[in-house]
C-alpha cells in the first residue's frame, strides 16, 4: 500500500472516531471505536485507463459478516476515500466465486461524477453515494440508533442459527436449547446430530458453545457464537479459548453475542493477558443484538 495513502486515512480515522485497532495481525483490516465500526481497506495505483484493481480476501469479507462494516478503496490522488457499506454487497460476493488464490478482482473505475464499481460475474455498480466520511458516520448511527425487538437468550440462537443456514453451513445447537428455538421466526432447519469426531478432546466444551456453523462434508467449524445475554462474558471467553488452544486453525472467528450496554465489558475480558497470550483476542469479535437483527433480515429473512 501507498506509504502516504495510507496513514493518512488512519490518522483522520483516529482523530474522528478514537481508538483504532488492527485486526488479525492484517495490514488491512481495521476496528473504529471499539467496535463502533468495521473496516477492510485496501489500495491501487491508478493505471492508464483511470482504473484501480484491487483483491479482496474471501478470508477477510468473512470478518465483516454481520458487522457495521465497509470496504474502503483508496488510490494515489484521491480527494475522499470511498466506504462502501458491506451489508449491501454482501449477498451479491455470494452470488459469485472468487479466484483461486481466494480472492475478488474488483477494479474501480474513478470517473468524475460516475465513479463504477466493478465485480466480475456480479456486474457494474454505481459508488458516487460513497464517497467521505458522512458514510461511516451514518453507518455508526444507524448501528446505535435502531430500534430491535427485546429478544431471549434463544431467540437470538434461532436468528444465528437461520443466517448460518443461508451461508450454506451445518448448524450445532446444544441439543438442551433446541426446544426452546422461536420457530415463529424464521423456517425450521435442522442441526446436526453431533459434534465432527476429530475435537473429541474439547468435545464436551463445544457441545456447549450455542450457536456453531460448521463445514458442510466436512470436520472444519467454521464460527463459534456465545449469546451472553445476563451469564458472565468470561465464561463464553474461556470456552473459546479452550477450542482454540487445541484447534488454533480453520476457525475463522470466535464471536461473543450480548447486548451493547456490555461491549466495554467484552474490550476489557478479551484483553486479559491469558487471551492476548493465546492469540484469541486477535480472532474473537463483539457482534450485538441489533448486528444479529439486522444480519438476519439481509441475509435469511426473506427466505
């Protein structure tokens, strides 16, 4: 990346929204405000025909998942950085494959006035709406403002549990839940009957843990969910760190899931010395009730 393009950003991030965090020893993705925002960014040189290539990580697209989050694209000369919100592109990065090095070949055509975003076998789309930073401010406001309904413990599992099964995955939900699943909000899916044989070690923890998406044909767990909503965040905090001692690959994140007023609570758990230690902190996102609500209704609501 541009050695001036870049800290240039970050500087005017931290001087409007506080603390930024780099996630998963990346140079690209980055967490505004404790948690307030997600952000992939990403740079190019502009080439002969005022156009940036740029490849997306479908490893990285996945840590934005149901987060307030954005794709920056950046590139030398530009007036203002351009934040594309995730959740509208989401859905459409399903639709398509990405390349066999595992990323997106996106190229952004920086027009005056037409600025185009392009996704091979997606299509053309308009970015002119996404310029400055009135998007991220918009976008954080929403995420603090919304109104959601007061869910249970297992309302909040049924939510998960129907986005998991929209993204293709095998669910695991601790078989002492599945009777109280709120059926009345989304189609039945069926879990699976057990845990994958090859963590018989930590068998019993993950059998446990409330929400778990799994590798359809396979052994691999994908993301693990604890809902904290009144039982100790530590608790669900330990759980993951016992899996991910003994399994420290292919999960792809550990997510605690509660309610906003405890986002402090959770900055404050996962940064203990034992997490920073295990690497768990660097893997484990806060995802609150208002994210899971409005993930659910992009993603699997309408099905």
């Amino acid at each position: 990346m541009a050695n001036h393009e870049k800290p240039k950003l970050l500087a005017e991030l931290k001087a409007r929204y506080g603390s930024i965090r780099k996630l998963d020893a990346s140079q690209s993705l980055f967490e505004l405000g404790d948690g307030a925002m997600r952000l992939y960014l990403r740079y190019s040189k502009l080439h002969k025909r005022n156009e940036a290539f740029y490849g997306l990580r479908s490893e990285d697209l996945q840590k934005l998942e149901g987060m307030p989050a954005v794709i920056c694209f950046l590139w030398d000369g530009q007036v203002e950085p351009l934040f594309v919100p995730f959740s509208e592109y989401e859905e459409v990065f399903k639709t398509c494959s990405p390349a066999k090095d595992g990323q997106y070949k996106v190229m952004v055509y920086p027009e005056k006035g037409e600025t185009e975003i392009y996704i091979p076998k997606a299509g053309r789309f308009n970015g002119e709406s996404y310029y400055g930073y009135q998007v991220l401010d918009g976008l954080i406001d929403d995420a603090r403002l919304k109104n959601i309904p007061d869910f249970t413990h297992s309302q909040i599992q049924t939510l998960i549990g129907a986005v998991g099964v929209s993204k293709g995955y095998d669910i695991w939900i601790p078989q002492k839940d599945r009777f109280s699943l709120d059926w009345s909000l989304t189609k039945t899916f069926k879990c699976r009957r057990d845990i994958p044989a090859s963590f018989e070690s930590v068998r019993g923890i993950l059998q446990e843990v409330d929400v778990v998406w799994i590798q359809p044909g396979s052994s691999e767990l994908k993301v693990l969910f604890e809902v904290e909503h009144s039982t100790p965040i530590y608790s669900g905090l330990l759980r993951f760190n016992d899996v991910h001692l003994v399994a420290p690959k292919g999960i792809s994140r550990f997510t605690i899931v509660s309610n906003d007023v405890r986002r402090s609570l959770f900055v404050r758990q996962i940064n203990r010395p034992t997490f920073r230690t295990s690497g768990l902190s660097e893997l484990c996102t806060f995802l609150e009730y208002a994210n899971v609500y409005g993930w659910f209704n992009r993603v699997a609501g309408k099905q």
